[in-house]
C-alpha cells in the first residue's frame, strides 16, 4: 500500500507522471490511498487553479482522485495520532499519514517534506517505521532506474514544480543520465544521514 502526502501527488499531476509513478511502484490506483483532505486542499472549490496552476494539472489530479482510496482516520489510534500531531515539524497531514503506517506494516509513505523525515526521528512510532518512508527523490531515482529521457523531459518542462528536480534533471540544459542517477543518489544518502533507517531503499 502506498500513501501519497498532498505535495507529492500535486507535483506527480503538474509533471503528468503519476502513471510513470505507480508503474515504477508496481501498484494500482486502487493500491494508492491519499488523505481525506487531499481534494480540498489541492481542488479547493473557489479557485481550483490555486494550487493545480492549470486546467490540465487540475483535471489529472480530480481523474486521480476519483479512483483512490482515503486514508481512513478511524483505524488510527488516537494517543498515537496525538503524538505525531505534537511534533512541531509535521502538518496535521503528514501526522495521518505516518500514524496510519505505523499502524499498518504493508504501508509505504511518499512525501517530499524532508523536514517532516527528520522529525520523525525522535517520535516514538520510528522504529515502526523503519525503511518505509519514501522521499520524492527516491521515488524519482525507481522511475529513472531503466529510463531517465522520458521522466527528464516532464521535469524540464516544469521548471517551477520542484527546485531539487529540476536541478538534477537539468535546468539550461539536460543532464546527462549518469549527472540525473548521481544527483538523486547525493540528496538521498545526504537523507539517509539526517533520517537514521527511516528511509526506504529498493530490494538489493
């Protein structure tokens, strides 16, 4: 089971790579849940291209959310949601997501707060959470695993979407695929050093 925060799947819709997502993921849409808030937050109803920037960002990601389950609250236990709620650097979100895959060991959470990651750190749910917190660019690096040009070209496309990104990928011109494996290499072992074993790694 994977559990998109709002900001990964916001920035998956604007590159038009969810599908390359839960492919590199090897999951199905139905495999995906999101939090309950995710349509307000992202689609709010008085202007749905606050967040989304353009009508096709927002159509893909009101098509996505149309085929996803929400991360239900009711199987969280309540001390344990309190808990995450209380750590300073983690949003209400971020603290129902990890709560709910502390709760459940098939669960992966993708984030790209990597604030949030290092706050985990010293919460008491850690050790349950060991390997099973994805950041954005560990996502990226299985997407490109037998292919950067199609994920690059996306990225570079939308510079603006994520600053990490589009400096790996190449912003004046595109990285080669050596430069793109490298970059996401750096950021994720620079993680892995501030994250302890929170992060998740793909099978040797």
């Amino acid at each position: 089971m994977i559990l998109l925060d709002n900001d990964v799947l916001l920035k998956l819709a604007s590159y038009d790579l969810i599908d390359e997502a839960l492919k590199a993921l090897d999951v199905q849409r139905g495999q995906v849940s999101v939090l309950s808030t995710a349509k307000y937050s992202l689609l709010p109803a008085k202007n749905r291209l606050q967040r989304c920037k353009d009508e096709e960002t927002a159509n893909r990601l009101e098509a996505f959310l149309k085929t996803c389950p929400v991360v239900s609250q009711d199987a969280i236990a309540p001390e344990l949601l309190d808990e995450l709620t209380n750590i300073q650097s983690l949003d209400s979100g971020e603290a129902v997501l990890f709560a709910f895959a502390a709760s459940n060991r098939d669960a992966v959470v993708v984030t790209g707060d990597k604030r949030a990651i290092s706050a985990l750190m010293n919460a008491r749910v850690a050790e349950d959470l060991q390997g099973r917190v994805m950041a954005l660019e560990s996502l990226f690096e299985v997407m490109t695993a037998e292919e950067v040009e199609p994920v690059q070209a996306k990225v570079r496309a939308k510079p603006a979407v994520d600053k990490t990104l589009s400096n790996v990928f190449g912003k004046s011109y595109a990285a080669s695929a050596g430069s793109v494996r490298e970059g996401l290499a750096s950021y994720i072992n620079h993680m892995k050093g501030q994250t302890g074993g929170l992060l998740w790694r793909p099978p040797d």
